[in-house]
C-alpha cells in the first residue's frame, strides 16, 4: 500500500538564495502508484468486513493527497490509524503519507514524527527517506538531509527524485562540485523532467559556468513555460553576462507568472538600469520599497540609480536609509562616499614638484589648476560595476533615442562635469514615460534629466533620463557575479571642496574597515585620494584593487591615466602560445584566454572537469558570419580514471569584442552536432540536449514600392525600367494610369 510520494525540491534564485519549491517535479510514478493502491483498496473493501474499515480510511486518505485536501487526507489517515489490528506495512504507509499530507499544511515537525514512524516500522522504503530529507531541508539541517538522500539512493540506485534533492542538499551546503554532478544524474534518469535541468543550471551558474547555465534554463522553459524558477535563474545567468535586456525579459516573464515579487522585481530594476533604462527601473525599485520597506539592496539599488542621473541627494538619503537598516554594510558605505564625492568632489591638490604659484599662473585667470599640467582628462562619469562581486559588470549601448524624448546636455558645473565631455548629447532612456515628479524619497516614474547647475531634477513633459556615463568596453570585463548590480565611478576632474574630501574619503574608509579587501571600496577611494592629488596613495589602490579583482577595468583605466605601468594579466602562461592564444590563471580556477592581435577581447573559459584548460584551434568564420570567430579549448576530463576529455568551443564576436556563447563539442568519444544556419547555429549536445546561437541578425531584403515599379520584384524591367515608368507618370503619360510594381508588365 505504499504510495511512494516522490516530493522533488527545487531550487529557486533570489539573489542567490536557495529557495526549495517542493510542489514542482512530481514523478509520474508517484501518479501509476497511488492509481494501484486504489485499485488495491478497491479489491480489500470488497471484503466488507469491520477490518476493512481502516483499508476504506485509507483510500479515503489517498485520493485526498491527491486532489490537494490535505487536511482531509489528515483526518482520513488518523481515523484509520486508530484501528487496533493493522497489519505493519499497512501502518508504515500511512504514516508516510500522513506526513506528505502535513508537510504540505506546512507542519514539518510533525512530518517528521510521521517520517521517523514509518522508517521505525519499515526501514527498507527509500521513499520515506527521500521525503524526510525535503522536511530536514525545510527545517535548514541540509547535512542530515544528505544522509537521508544517501540512504534512499542506497536502496534505489536509479531514484532520479533523491538525485535532485541531494543536488539541493550539496548546494545549500555550497558544496557546488557535487551538487552539479547529482544533478546530472537527476537529469539522465528523468529527462522528461524540469526541474533537475534548473537544478544543474544552478549549479552551473555558482561555479561560474554561465553559458551552460543557461543552456540548462533554456531546456527546463521548453520543458515547462510556465517555470517561474527557471526564469528567474535565467534572468540571472544573463545580468552576470552583461546580457540585460534578456535579463529584463526574464524576469518579467518571472513576474507574469508570480507577480509584485520584490525580489524578482529589484533584480529587473538592476537589468534595466544596467540598460540605461531608467524609468522602467525607478518603477520597480519604488514597487520594491512598497511592498518591502525595509529591504536594503533596494534602496541602495536605487541610490546607485540616483547616482547615475545626478540625483545626488537624493541618493544620498537612499544610502543614509540603507546604512540606517544595515550598519555593517561595506557596499551602501562605498557608494554612499562616491555619491557624495560626485556632489561636492575634493579638491585637487597641487603636485609636490611644483608650487601653487607656478602651476596656477599656467591656468586663465580665476580658472581651476590644472595639476598635471596637461589637458585634463575625460571625467570618467557613471558606468556599471559589480559590487562585492568578483567581476564587473560591463555598460550596455544607451537606447535610441525616442521620437518624444528630450535630451538636456550637462554643462560644467560646480557638481561634476558628469557630461561635458561627452561626444555630443547624451543618449536618453527610449522607454521613458512621462509622469509626476520623481524627487520624493520614495522614486517616481518621472523621467531626469540635468539641469544647467550640474543638479538632476524630474523632468515633467516625460523627457528621457541623460545617460551622464561613459561607457567601458564591454569586452575588457569578465562575466559579473549574478548577484552583482551597476554603480557609477567617480569623476576626478571636478571642482574642489575641503568638506567634502572628508565625507566621502570617511565613508570610502568605513567601508574598507568592514571590507579590507573590497575591490569596489578601493577603487573608490584610489579616485578620491586621485582628485585631492594624493596621487601615490591613489595609485596604491588602484593596484591593490586590480590584486583583488584582476577583471575589472576601472582600476586600469585609472592607472593608465596616471601613466603607470598597468599590471599584466597575472599568473604565467599555462602552456605555448597556439595561434597567438595564451591562457592565463589570473586567479585559482578562472581562466582567461586572449590573443595580442585582439586587445579588447578577453575569453573567460568554462571548466567542466579536472584539468587545466588548453587551447586546441582557432578558426573565423566567412561571409555573413564573418567576425565571428571559434576558440575551441580542452575543458578538463570528466571520468574518475582519466580518458574522457571534455573539449568546448567558445564563439567569439570580434566585432562587439564579446563572447557571445560556450558550446560543447565533444565529451569523450562522443561529439556534439553544430548546424550552422545562415546568422545562427544550432548546437545538440551529446545527450541531445540543442540550443539554438543567434550570432548576426538577418539582412533586410528590399521590397518593391507600389510606385515606380522594377527594382527587386520587377521581372521585366528593372530598376531603370521601374524609374522611366515612374516618370512617365510624373509626366501624365503611362497608358491609362496603369502603374509599374510587381504587375506592371501586365499594361
């Protein structure tokens, strides 16, 4: 009478928690096998006795699991639990579906009293230890609850359920090694299944494997459209790429299936800011602060927003809030410094080696020193950048601008020349909206834009926010965290102030107290100390920072401003250059592949067994793929013993200098299929599994005008003939106003 209640857990993503969904991924088997414990019961009523009772009770119990009355099922089953003569498997499955019954009431306690019955009177059923290591889940003791899985794949080597649920235990134990390898077992025995695809995706995207994170997220949606886990876990692979309009898309396809979500909606706020869609993104983040006043990562979100359009107040107030709910975080600190240094920057100080006199007689009358004696350089205005991450996030391209939206240039002012020294205006958000004002606290939906005395204020005709940022090269960054969000950098060029030097290099120095070694933190205050003209200190964090994190570009840039030697990838080479391709370890297990003939391009390569990564050919593509080219990498062995190698392509855009995707191409014997399309490809992994590569979007064919006929759809004429025609109309000629196009042979 077992109903082998197969509970699958499922991992979630907020912010990088684990969240554990139990309602998805039900086995069939669980369906085939309460069907023949009602045939089963059906059979045993037909006694019709007094013993029958408890067998009536029970079926009773059943087919209210399975309709979702649980309560019911309850009552059923503690009715026929009171039966003095009750065979014991009898009793054992009832205490097992009880306590399906009451973890589903939320009563996980008392589902593992039932649990702990069942397993008392019959320890050889793998099912009830696969369901009471999902209850120790939910009650957070994932180390017991692996014991459980243990033991239930111990009786059942193919239990595809308890694969899944052990991957969840390893990953909330951070154990993402055999989480990933769970998993894949999961998804061999249960290919039918989403949920262990979403589960292997995770576990990807935390080894920072995500490209085929979202190989895996893409094959669990087309299993099951309506995953909202997977979603969002896709929404995160792609903000950690950089990839920010399918990051919004994501979770507003998350949204629509589970809606005012806060976390769901911050992290489409940080996607829409990181494509400089502002608007849409204050939206959000004063959605989020609705439903979850106190939930820091938004305000501070928002901050960083604020920064961005030079709203600098109030970002301030929306840092000075975060800092008021959490103290002891380093991140609403660091941005807090640089919003104030971005509203009254510090002054920058004249150079040891000249005096005051000297350098400022140099300089027009009442017009600030210029301390390197030099054409100052470009204020290095907002861009993206991963917080507490180990890896910026790179600027996305600014929209187009709207038909309706207004662009308002930033002059110099005594706040920061954030956009003076931009080339012509700045891009404006394409999908702004006009609304009220947007200077409360709480955000608005109003469109910013800069005003003539270097403030930010909301805009009431429904102008587009200024993109006040200069953008870096995309490809000069790694792929980000999937927790990090976009924050501005620091302009070093503007006006002094003696008052604000102590702010912001106090809030910059709280915030590395909290955090040494915080990368962000000492890039902020290398920038600080850089205008006050602390020009060695400054240098110090730059290259402390760059210690920190190798991969973000700030810190060079600052470096070479500074004309300093910029560190060199760090780490030796891992073997001889092939096709002038050198991999390098920069840090303990990340690996990055570049080519001198391609300066901007920086390959971060995805391991998937042990090993180092080798470089086995590189080879470009032509004609309407040209620019695209094809790194093809040993990416570690996978077996115990050795033999089965696993060897991945990278597709590499030399023209946007990016790596668009990670494909397989063979694990050990056995090769992936690459079907090449005409702007895509269409790679089908050993087990199967395809995933389609857009890599050049389509060429528009020219349609024939109604008027003047010929041209492409002209089968006669021609485009000559198309434009006499079209003349002779102009003229009043043309037989009768009959008129050229795809018929007009037929005159």
């Amino acid at each position: 009478m077992l109903t082998q209640c197969d509970l699958m857990g499922d991992t979630g993503s907020r912010n990088g928690a684990k969240a554990h969904y139990f309602g998805h991924g039900h086995m069939t088997r669980r369906f085939a096998t309460l069907s023949g414990l009602v045939l089963v019961l059906n059979a045993a009523a037909s006694l019709a006795n007094a013993e029958d009772v408890t067998l009536l009770r029970a079926r009773e119990g059943a087919a209210a699991l399975l309709r979702g009355q649980y309560e019911k099922a309850v009552a059923s089953y503690d009715e026929a639990l009171t039966s003095p003569e009750i065979a014991d498997f009898v009793k054992a499955s009832i205490y097992s579906d009880r306590g399906v019954a009451k973890w589903r009431l939320k009563q996980t306690k008392e589902a593992v009293d039932d649990f702990n019955q069942s397993i008392q009177i019959s320890p050889e059923n793998a099912t009830v230890y696969n369901n009471r290591g999902n209850a120790l889940m939910d009650l957070g003791h994932p180390e017991e609850a692996v014991k459980d899985f243990d033991r239930a794949i111990a009786l059942s080597p193919n239990y595809g359920a308890a694969y899944n649920n052990r991957g969840n235990a390893h990953a909330a134990l951070t154990q993402y090694e055999p989480a990933f390898q769970d998993f894949r077992k999961a998804v061999e025995l249960m290919p039918t299944s989403a949920v262990p695809f979403n589960g292997r995706g995770k576990a990807h995207a935390a080894l920072m494997r995500y490209h085929a994170a979202l190989r895996d997220f893409n094959k669990a949606i087309s299993i099951n459209g309506k995953y909202e886990a997977a979603y969002d876990n896709r929404g995160q692979a792609n903000l950690a790429l950089s990839q920010y309009d399918e990051a919004a898309d994501d979770f507003t396809q998350a949204l629509n299936i589970t809606p005012n979500q806060p976390d769901l909606l911050l992290a489409r706020a940080r996607a829409y800011v990181g494509d400089k869609k502002y608007n849409p993104a204050l939206d959000d983040l004063k959605k989020v602060i609705e439903l979850k006043p106190d939930m820091v990562d938004a305000y501070i979100e928002r901050g960083n927003l604020y920064t961005q359009v030079r709203r600098l107040d109030d970002a301030i107030a929306d840092f000075d809030r975060a800092i008021e709910l959490s103290p002891q975080n380093a991140k609403a600190y660091t941005m807090r410094a640089l919003a104030k240094f971005q509203a009254t920057p510090p002054p920058r100080k004249q150079p040891q080696q000249q005096t005051a006199e000297s350098v400022v007689a140099k300089q027009p009358a009442g017009a600030p020193a210029n301390t390197d004696n030099a054409k100052p350089d470009a204020a290095t205005t907002p861009t993206p950048d991963a917080a507490g991450a180990a890896a910026p996030n790179p600027a996305a391209a600014p929209d187009a601008a709207s038909p309706s939206a207004t662009v308002v240039p930033a002059p110099d002012a005594a706040a920061g020349a954030a956009a003076q020294q931009t080339a012509g205006e700045t891009p404006p958000d394409a999908n702004a909206q006009p609304g009220p004002d947007a200077n409360a606290a709480a955000g608005s939906d109003a469109a910013v834009q800069a005003t003539p005395d270097g403030a930010a204020q909301s805009a009431q005709d429904g102008a587009a926010a200024p993109d006040v940022n200069a953008a870096p090269d995309a490809a000069a960054t790694a792929p980000a965290d999937a927790s990090a969000d976009t924050q501005p950098v620091a302009d070093v060029n503007a006006s002094p102030s003696d008052q604000a030097s102590d702010a912001a290099l106090s809030d910059a120095q709280q915030a590395l107290n909290l955090a040494p070694d915080d990368p962000v933190a000492l890039r902020v205050r290398g920038d600080i100390y850089r205008a006050m003209g602390r020009t060695d200190e400054a240098i110090a964090d730059y290259r402390h920072s760059l210690e920190k994190d190798p991969f973000q570009s700030e810190s060079r840039d600052a470096l070479v401003k500074l004309d300093q030697d910029v560190p060199a990838e760090q780490g030796l080479p891992l073997g001889p250059p092939v096709q002038d391709w050198v991999i390098k370890e920069p840090e303990p297990g990340r690996y990055i592949a570049s080519n001198p003939k391609y300066a901007k391009v920086r390959v971060e390569l995805e391991m998937f067994g042990s090993g180092k990564p080798r470089i086995l050919e590189w080879s470009q593509m032509k004609d309407t793929l040209a620019g695209i080219g094809l790194l093809r990498y040993d990416a570690g062995d996978q077996s115990e013993n050795g033999g089965q190698d696993l060897v991945y392509t990278a597709i590499v855009d030399l023209w946007a200098n990016k790596v668009v995707s990670i494909e397989p191409y063979s694990w050990g014997a056995n090769a992936a299929k690459w079907d090449w399309q005409g702007y895509s490809v269409v790679v089908t992994d050993p087990d199967g599994t395809a995933n389609e590569i857009k890599l050049r979007k389509p060429k528009t064919r020219p349609v024939a005008r109604e008027e003047g006929g010929g041209g492409f759809f002209d089968p006669f004429g021609g485009p000559r003939a198309g434009q006499a025609q079209a003349q002779a109309r102009r003229r009043g000629g043309g037989g009768g106003g009959g008129g050229g196009g795809i018929f007009g042979w037929f005159r």
